[in-house]
C-alpha cells in the first residue's frame, strides 16, 4: 500500500504479499506430496489445476472484471469439449477413408475409429501437434459463438436475472449432448484422437507440460488484457453501467465482448480436457464441476484477481485430489456415522464457500484498487505535473 | 449564436406523474445555461431525457441540427454531449486518475490491440497529461492516485465534473455541481467553466445554489412541475414573480 515509493520496504512489501507466502507454501506442499506419495500423484493435481486455471481464469474475467453473474461457465467448456469431441476426428476419418457421418459417433464404430486416427497422428508429429492447435481453434470458435449466442438474450437483464439465465443455458448442451448420440456418443461417449501418443512413454508428462504453459499463458494474456484501457473499461461497467454508457462506453458490446472472450478460453479448456481424459462423455460435464467449482475457486482466491485465482484453484485441486484419492481408504470409519465419504468432494465445496464469504468476503489475494496504467509512468507523468509527492 | 441544443415538447411521465411536461428549450452555443428549479421540478429527468438514459414518451431532442431522441448515451457522447450525474456515480474499484481517463476514448479499448501495449501507451500519456491538469483545476490532484472510494461527498462531485471535462464534449450538462461544494470552490468551478467556454465548449447547469451561479450564466429556465415557467437573462427570470412564487411562495396577505 503505501511506501511504495521507499525503496528500502520495497523488498519486504514483496514478502509480506499474500500471494507470494500462498505460493510458496503451495510449492511446499507439492513436494512434501511428490516425495511422500510420489510424482503421478503431483502430476494429476498439475494437470486439474492446469485446466481449470483456465475455466476460472475465464470466470473471472465475465465476473470478477466485468461484473456479470456468470452461473453458466459449463456451457462455454461443453461447447469446446464437444466439439472436440466431435469434429477433428470426423474431419481426420474424412480424409482417411473411415467413417465420419452419423456412424462415427456410434459406439460400435468408434472404439475402432478414433484408435486407427490415433495410430495416424503417432506416425507425424507435425501432424498430431496440427492436430491439437487446429482442436483449441476450433474450440475457441465455438466458445465465442456460444459466448455471443448466450449473450444476445440475456445482455440486457442485470445480476440476478442474468445469473438465472446464464445457469439454464448451462445445463443445455449437456442434455442435447446426453441424448442426441451423432454428436458425441450420447450416453456412451466418444473416444478423441490422442495428439500425445506420438510421445507414447512420456505421455502424460507432456500433456502436463503443455497443459501447465497453456494455463500460463492464458493468465499473460488475461494479466495484459486487463491491465489496459480495454480493461479498465471493463471494470467501468463492473462498478457502474449507467456512468460507464455516460462515459461513451457501449455496454452492451463491452459485456458482449467480456463473454465471447471468456468463453471462447473456458471452451479452451474443456478441449484441453477432452484431450488429455482421451474420453468426451455428455453427463460428466456437470454444472457442479465445471460452474460452481470455479466460482469455489475463485472466490478463495480474490473475486477479480487474476493471480489470486491461480493460486485459489492450486489450493483446492489439491484438496479435491487428496480427497478423491483418499476417501474411501482415509476416510472409510465415516460410514459407521451413517456418512458416505463419497460426498467428502462436494461438502469441501460448500465449506469453503461458507468460509470464504463468512470471513475473507474479498479472498485470499483481494484485488487491489491501482492505475491501469504501468505505475512508473503514471507516476513519472506526475511528477512532470508537479504533483508527484503524493500518495503512492 | 446558433442553438447547440434544443427540446421540443419533451415529454416523460412515470405512472400518473408527468415528470417533464411538453418542454421546450433551447441552448446557445458557446453559452453556460441555468436550469433552475425546486425539487421534484424534473431538472434531472430533463438532463436524463436528452442525454439519452431514459426515454421520452413524446417529443425531439435535437443536437448540432441531429435528432437524438431516442439514442442510447454512448452514441451521444460520440456526438460530443455528455453529463454529469447529481449523485455521484464514480467507479469505486478505479483510482481518481482512472475515472478521468475513463471518460475519454483511447485505442487500448479494442479488446484486440488491448494486448499490445506499444498501440495505446502514448495516447495513453497525453491523455494523462490533461487529466491531471483537469484534476488539479477541480482540486483533486492531491487524491490523483488513490481509490476513487475513498473521496469524500464533495470531491466525488469534483471527479464528475472532471470526468465531464475529460470527454472533450461540445456540451456538457452538469447536474448540480457545487452542490456541497464550499462558495470559494464553487466560484472557481464556474469562472473555470467560463474559461472553458472561450474554448467553445457550452454548459447546460442544473443548480440549487442560484446565488453563486446566477451571475456565471448566459441565460436561464425555470422549471416547475415539469414545466418551463420562465426564461431569459437571469436577471429577468430571477425577478419573474413566477419564479418568484414557487421558490418563496404566494404572499398571502396581499
């Protein structure tokens, strides 16, 4: 806050922040489990954490910078894990020979179809890494499609309402996809081409790797996309719309364009996880994972702080990991309570959303109120005005 | 001089109340207005009608010869006509800096060039540059780095004025601005106001404080109930026992 101007506190302003102590005591823990229950275990945590960096990242930007009540952010992740689910492969069978129409989809075809792509795409590696790239493009597509579509009817409406809307789209695809089997199998499930088995004996440590520098540079990006007029515009019509409209700012399109970027990256990650799960099954894209996770998330770790949501979703996936892992064998002697341990998950979510609200309403790295602009040069510009003493 | 602004037969009513009446005005170019009137007279649903937050039910506003009935604010502002708001409405979560460079237009809001830095940064600096000679002739370049939240009422008013500044509009309707405002800041407001208009920028003032504003303005309407009672050169207007009567009441005994 203040002596920022101080050189000498400068160093301990650095160490006193919450997200730098949160982060290394995250490291912390990732070791202490790398070297006690061993590295696949650390690995499944980065993978998780990697993708739904993405989804609460995106989030957050509709939420936390914009200020839409986004109860819907499964749709966005649906419509890119569908897709995925449903075209490249399609289009790689196409021009292969196999079948691609209605046919590809049916459970019969596709546990023959998808390994043969999958063969394909481990003989070239241009062709598997095309593969992926050409996969998160279209799933980028089909994001800001759905994110303008979604947004057409429910723009005009306000919190609550919005909110409302937002969670009934959500639930739509996953029942169009659930029952509708051409498009990814329906009740069985589709199988995706695997883009990593060109790197078959280190397959999962590259989907990590890549997963993990994915989920980086969606945070750059959201970081730069923040920090900038178009950011600050954002949060305008966040703390006030009326005045925003005033200021010259057409709301309507800025909340557009908030949603179709937002869910042009949640759909990014829900490819991403279709690719490294290897799977696209309808029912498992549920509201409670993939909307109300993330707003778990994000609410721990700062509404509106992009760095604070990194470190909220690190902190709980590795909760929600060792609990999945765990339930049953740590956590067995419940039942003698009458309680499954299964429920363990989802009581963890309720809990952390009681506890945030109830004491940390702002999360674990609130977002600080400061200049848009880099604060060397506002503060330069300052000076040069004769007014640069002031507070910092 | 030419007519900036004009309303004609602006009417809005909420329910049974009819809030503006069939009013027609009229603002100069180049000239400080003053719209006067008691409370609940409909200064404010007059400003929100012609700068477009609310919708007439019958009647034109016409702007620079354009009509703007109709027109949502945004594409307003980009005809050059912005206003500030009576209760202040500053965006909590900006720094003062921030809400001022809000109100101007800067090519890092394109969501695509947003990212790269080098495309915005310097029309970003000029434009820091005048609104920090905005925010000291308001007052507030002491508070120019600090959450706009933690202002108090009457430099909340300021950081509205200097937000209307900042658009580099052709008219900026200010809805009270000295209201709470100490009479030597409120005096430098208006002179302020009245260099700006050397600059060719006009004013349309709504305002309480008829004494420290009246002799800053060029012409003047009075409002009651809706509608226009009076208008003309302040004095004449401030004299109309029209006007008279609704500020201090009917005599009564005569």
């Amino acid at each position: 806050m203040n002596g920022v101007d101080k050189t000498g506190s400068r160093m301990q302003d650095v160490w006193m922040k919450n997200e730098v102590v949160i982060g290394l005591v995250m490291v912390a823990v990732l070791t202490v489990i790398m070297l006690t229950l061993g590295l696949s275990l650390v690995l499944t945590i980065l993978i998780d954490a990697a993708v739904f960096t993405i989804v609460t990242l995106s989030l957050n930007l509709e939420v936390g910078h914009t200020g839409i009540s986004q109860f819907g952010r499964v749709l966005a992740v649906i419509a890119g894990a569908f897709v995925v689910g449903a075209v490249p492969g399609r289009v790689l069978a196409f021009l292969n020979g196999l079948p691609y129409g209605v046919s590809y989809a049916d459970d019969a075809v596709n546990y023959k179809v998808v390994p043969a792509i999958s063969d394909l795409l481990a003989s070239s590696l241009p062709l598997s890494v095309g593969f992926l790239l050409f996969s998160f493009l279209l799933a980028a597509v089909a994001g800001a499609a759905v994110g303008w579509l979604t947004s057409r009817p429910a723009i005009r409406l306000k919190e609550a309402y919005l909110g409302i809307s937002l969670l009934a789209f959500g639930d739509f695809f996953m029942w169009v996809g659930h029952n509708w089997e051409p498009l990814v199998g329906g009740t069985t499930a589709v199988f995706v081409p695997d883009p990593f088995r060109v790197v078959w004996g280190s397959r999962f440590q590259v989907v990590v790797i890549v997963a993990v520098i994915m989920a980086f540079l969606v945070y750059l990006y959201l970081e730069k996309l923040t920090r900038s007029p178009f950011g600050r515009t954002l949060h305008m019509v966040r703390d006030c719309d009326v005045a925003a409209a005033v200021c010259g700012k057409d709301i309507v399109r800025i909340r557009t364009q908030s949603l179709m970027i937002g869910s042009a990256l949640a759909a990014v990650g829900g490819a991403l996880y279709v690719i490294y799960a290897g799977t696209c099954t309808a029912i498992g894209f549920t509201r409670l994972t993939w909307t109300f996770w993330p707003w778990a998330y994000m609410m721990l770790g700062g509404i509106g702080s992009n760095r604070g949501v990194v470190l909220g979703v690190l902190m709980l996936t590795v909760a929600r990991t060792l609990i999945i892992t765990y339930r049953s064998t740590l956590f067995g002697f419940l039942l003698t309570w009458g309680i499954d341990p299964m429920w363990l998950e989802y009581t963890l979510m309720g809990l952390v959303i009681m506890l945030v609200v109830l004491f940390m309403p702002h999360g674990l790295v609130p977002a600080k109120v400061e200049s848009i602009l880099p604060a060397g040069r506002v503060r330069k510009a300052a000076q040069e005005q004769g007014f640069g003493a002031t507070v910092g | 001089m030419k007519t900036l602004l004009a309303t004609e037969g602006l009417t809005k009513a909420f329910g049974g109340l009819v809030a503006v009446n069939r009013v027609s005005l009229e603002v100069r170019e180049n000239s400080l207005t003053l719209l006067i009137g008691p409370n609940g007279s409909g200064k404010t649903t007059l400003l929100n009608l012609c700068t477009g937050v609310l919708k007439p039910d019958s009647g034109r506003v016409v702007f620079r010869d354009q009509d703007i009935t109709g027109l949502e604010p945004h594409q307003i502002y980009e005809l050059g006509f912005v206003r500030t708001f009576q209760i202040p409405m500053p965006f909590i979560a900006l720094t003062v800096l921030d809400n001022v460079l809000g109100a101007m237009r800067s090519p890092g809001e394109d969501p695509f060039r947003a990212v790269t830095k080098a495309a915005w940064i310097e029309r970003e600096e000029e434009h820091m540059e005048r609104a920090l000679a905005i925010l000291e002739k308001v007052g507030l370049e002491r508070h120019w780095n600090m959450p706009s939240a933690s202002l108090g009422a009457a430099q909340l008013k300021m950081l509205e004025v200097a937000r209307g500044l900042a658009s580099g509009a052709k008219l900026i309707a200010l809805d009270e601005p000295i209201g709470g405002v100490d009479p030597a800041r409120a005096g430098d407001i208006l002179t302020h106001l009245t260099e700006l208009k050397k600059e060719g920028i006009t004013f349309l003032v709504v305002e309480h404080r008829i004494d420290i504003a009246a002799p800053f303005a060029d012409h003047m309407y009075a409002l009651d109930r809706g509608s226009i009672i009076s208008h003309g050169p302040p004095d004449s207007v401030l004299n109309d026992p029209k006007v008279i009567e609704v500020y201090i009441g009917r005599d009564e005994a005569c």
